[in-house]
C-alpha cells in the first residue's frame, strides 16, 4: 500500500468540518499542490430567476472553460458556482476573481453574498445598518423563519420575538387579527395577513412587523389550494402584501416560504432606506 493514502474522520459533523478544514485540507494541499488544485466560489442572488440569471450569462455560460459556471436554484434563492483548475491557491483565485468580476457586470444588482452567506445573515446586517428593529408573526412556517433568523449570531439585536399564530384563536387573541376578517376571508388571505404583521409589529414594538399566512400542504384548507402563501411587512405607515404559490413537498415549502418571508423584509428594508435618501 505505499501508494495509497488512509485517511479516517471522526463522525459527528462539527468534529469532522473542523478536522476537514484545519487538518486534512491544508496537508492534502501541501502533499499534491504539484498536482494543482481545483477550487469553487459560490455567489448568491436573490430577487431573480433561474432562467433570467441563464440569460444574462449566456455568452459566459457558453464560453467557459475555465473556470465554470453552474447554475442552482434552492429555497428562494439562485447560486452561481464558479470553479478554476489552477496550478496553485493563488492562481486558482485570481482565475475566480477574475471570472467573478464578469458575472457581476451582468448580475451584480441581485447578488446579497459568497460561499457561506444566508439571507437571514443579509437581513440582520441591513437592520444593523439602519438600527432597526423586526418582529415575525408565523402561521403556516411554524416559526422558521425566526429559527433562520436566530441562526446568525447577534440576532438578538434586531429581532424582538416571534409570535407562531397556528391557529385562529391564536390570530385573534396574539395578534388582533379581527374576527370579522377571518370570518369573511379566511385564515389564508391578503388581509388576515396584514393584521397580522401589524399586529405582531404592535404587540412586541418592532420597526417592522413580518407575518406569514398560507397552507404547506399537503391536502387543501378553506377551499384554498396548496402552497397558496400570503406575506405581508408592516412598517411605520405602510403595509405591503405578496401572493405566492409554492408548489414542492410540505417540508419544502415550509422552507421556501421562510426563506421568501426573509428576502421580502430586505427589500422593504432597502426600499426604505432608498425613499429615505431621495428625500434628503
């Protein structure tokens, strides 16, 4: 076996990130550097499709050899991942900046981070920026948009709480939601969801208040179709409301929905924070 390498990691996944990155990476680097390298950079967009991102890169996508270019959507999000051959870490990168300052001249507006970014870390560095303050009222997503949200660390900054109003006594009694309304429109609707983003911004004083309303599947509720998903963002004088469809496996959805909830409440941020600026 003189030509063959062992090597055995430990299980659990922290110990074994942590042995991969520290350990066993920079030795394989060193032992097959002659070899050369391969090497990825991820970039992350939102607000976009996956297809409108192929348009936009055609000529690129065409035209690689190297680096690469491949396209991925997941959760509400797109991915670019760009990957170089190189002789050595420091070619390798230059060949991914250089490719990486192509992609932006045609993306760069939709592009919220690299490699580990998330959109809960987005939104969180957006409401540090602007010293504001968030709270979510969640139904059909069970409170995982606040659970994304509480993943980044200092998260207790910005977000004041999280009210999971499953039910309509929930709504009503949590929330203010009006009797009347759900009576007349039904838990899953345009304007049960603005009380409830108002609502939770009242109940817990945030400077925005974020609410998520809809059926995950699997089977029909109050004659309203699966993954029928209303999201409402309430600010000091305004609330807005988007109608969505998600159409995957409940776990999915949930998912989806707490990630599209995340990305609505930074484009109200950045709204915002433009009219703020145009005004002065």
């Amino acid at each position: 076996y003189k030509d063959k390498i062992f090597i055995m990691l430990p299980g659990p996944p922290s110990e074994l990130t942590d042995v991969c990155e520290k350990q066993l990476l920079p030795r394989m680097l060193q032992r097959f550097s002659e070899h050369g390298i391969i090497m990825s950079r991820t970039l992350h967009l939102r607000g976009i499709g996956e297809s409108m991102v192929a348009s936009k890169l055609d000529e690129l996508i065409m035209a690689q050899t190297n680096p690469t270019i491949a396209l991925y959507a997941r959760y509400g999000e797109i991915l670019i991942r760009l990957t170089a051959k190189a002789a050595n870490y420091k070619e390798a990168v230059k060949l991914l900046d250089a490719m990486e300052a192509k992609v932006r001249k045609s993306v760069d507006n939709y592009i919220y981070g690299v490699d580990d970014a998330t959109l809960a870390a987005c939104l969180g560095q957006e409401l540090l920026k602007q010293g504001k303050t968030i709270a979510f009222a969640e139904s059909c997503s069970g409170g995982l948009a606040s659970s994304l949200v509480t993943d980044v660390p200092g998260s207790s900054e910005y977000l004041l709480g999280s009210i999971v109003s499953y039910t309509n006594m929930a709504k009503q009694k949590l929330l203010n939601v009006q009797a009347d309304t759900l009576a007349k429109y039904g838990a899953v609707s345009r304007e049960t969801a603005c009380e409830m983003a108002l609502g939770v911004r009242k109940q817990l004083g945030s400077d925005y208040g974020v609410s998520i309303t809809g059926n995950a599947g699997p089977g029909a509720s109050e004659g309203k179709p699966v993954g029928l998903v209303y999201i409402a963002v309430a600010t000091d004088d305004v609330v807005y409301c988007q109608e969505h469809r998600f159409m995957s496996t409940r776990t999915e959805n949930k998912l989806r929905i707490a990630q599209t909830a995340i990305s609505m409440a930074i484009d109200k941020l950045l709204e915002e924070k433009n009219n703020m600026e145009d005004k002065h």
